[in-house]
C-alpha cells in the first residue's frame, strides 16, 4: 500500500504592512480602525498615529484572509471578517470606559454592524461600502456560479504615500494576489456584509463622521442620502473634493490631512 501524504500546508505568511497595529495611550478611550476587502492593517497607519498622538489607544486587527495570499483569502468570507472585529472591539471594551470605530470601505460595514449591536462611542467612516457603483457587484453571486476570478488592470502607484511599515516587494505582492483579479466569490460575501449592515441602520444612536470623495470609483455617492435618512444618531458628512477612495493614505495631500483632522477632532472632541 502507499504511504498517505499526512504533509500540512504552511502557515501563510503575514506581509510586514498587514501585520496589526497597537497604539497604546493614555486617555480612557481607545479607537478600533477596521480596514478594507482585500486590504490590511497598514493602510489605516496614518490616522492611527494621529490618533494615538492625542492620547488615545488604537488598535487595528488584520481580518483573516488579508495581507497573506489569495488561497488564504478565498477560505474566508463575511462571518469571518465580521468575528474577528467583533472579537477585536470586545477585547477594547474589556479594558476602556469608550470604544470608538474608523472603519474604512469594507471597514465601515463591519462599523456599522458592531454599533448594531453594541454601545460604540462614536463612528466615523471613510467611504463605507453600503452602496457600490460597479453593476459586477450586483451581479457577483449569479456570475460566481460560472468564474471564481476576473483578471484586471492593476499597476502600482508611485505616486501614493505610504504611513505603514512595509518590505519592498509588500506592495508588488499584495497586488499580484489581491489587487489584480476580481474574486467573485469574496465579492459575494461583501454583498452580504453590505445587506447586513443596511437592514439595521435605524438602531445606530452613535454620532457618525461620514467622509466621502469625489473621485471615488468603487462606492457610490448614495451613501451620503442612505446614512442620512436611516441613522438614528447625528451625521457628519465632509465630502472631498479632490480624493479618491482611497482617503487615509489618499495621494492628495490637502484633501488628506483634511480627512485626518476630521477623524482626530471627531474622536477627541470630549477629550479635555
């Protein structure tokens, strides 16, 4: 008889940028910042210093999934991402008197789910992924039935600026597995993230900064209108007229540090 082949597969391995962050401080508060599908930690560097700078203790979770490889990614979906910010914001609030959530793209439809559920402080959202201009999405679950991947156009920018701690081939990487094909069946579990956080909007009291930008290919100016009508707390909407969805590490620099100083002055408005 043969011998089995009892060979486990190696652990993937994290990318130096989709390692998660903790900042600790020293107020009573801290922040739990929530990144993007198919994103990591690192890009939410940026206001996590400015926060933590202010005091507040900041700590950023890698969903499972990112920032490993593309195998890895498509053996998680939505409960998934979902458990591990949940996990992430009950541990907070074991330990500080107020937890807060930035949440960026994906990042805020975890936000706005866990401040369903719970007594959040105070939300603010980068692009939120409740309303998406592609039709691909739409149409994701009936197209997953035939493709699992979409090839596309993916270059690294040059002329972005990067906040995180990152090794050289990170970027290049993170494109190839991620960035550069369109996975219809994570797509799908966005899709259902989306409907999730949608169906609950009107038991949120949480004082909410929504930031929106202009250039913004990947979600749909409807947020704005959607997030107004249904919350049941008080809404801030800042729209930037120069930025792309990509607003905490956003290549504009003027429409950036006016997106940082609106989260770090919306966190830090109690503060004395």
């Amino acid at each position: 008889m043969g011998r089995m082949n009892h060979t486990k597969e190696a652990t993937p391995k994290v990318r130096t940028c989709a390692r998660p962050l903790y900042l600790e401080g020293t107020a009573p508060a801290a922040v739990l910042g929530l990144h993007g599908f198919g994103g990591y930690p690192g890009e939410l560097a940026l206001p996590a210093s400015r926060l933590n700078e202010r005091g507040l203790t900041v700590h950023i979770p890698r969903l499972p999934g990112h920032g490993t490889s593309a195998r890895d990614f498509d053996r998680t979906g939505a409960r998934d991402w979902l458990t591990a910010a949940e996990q992430a914001y009950i541990e907070l609030a074991s330990s500080y008197e107020q937890v807060h959530i930035m949440g960026h793209s994906m990042g805020g439809l975890l936000a706005l789910i866990i401040a369903e559920r719970y007594t959040v402080g105070r939300l603010a959202l980068m692009a939120p992924a409740l309303s998406m201009n592609s039709r691909l999405f739409r149409f994701a679950p009936l197209l997953r039935l035939f493709r699992h991947h979409i090839p596309i156009a993916w270059e690294s920018d040059p002329s972005v600026t990067f906040f995180d701690e990152r090794d050289p081939g990170d970027d290049a990487y993170l494109g190839r597995e991620y960035w550069g094909q369109l996975n219809l069946r994570a797509i799908s579990e966005l899709a259902g993230l989306q409907k999730r956080a949608a169906g609950q909007l009107s038991v949120i009291d949480s004082a909410v900064l929504l930031l929106t930008a202009e250039l913004d290919r990947a979600v749909s100016p409807r947020i704005g209108t959607i997030l107004k009508t249904q919350l049941s707390g008080p809404l801030r909407h800042v729209h930037l007229r120069h930025a792309t969805h990509l607003i905490p590490y956003d290549r504009c620099t003027e429409d950036r540090e006016l997106a940082m100083s609106e989260i770090v002055n919306w966190f830090c408005a109690d503060q004395s």
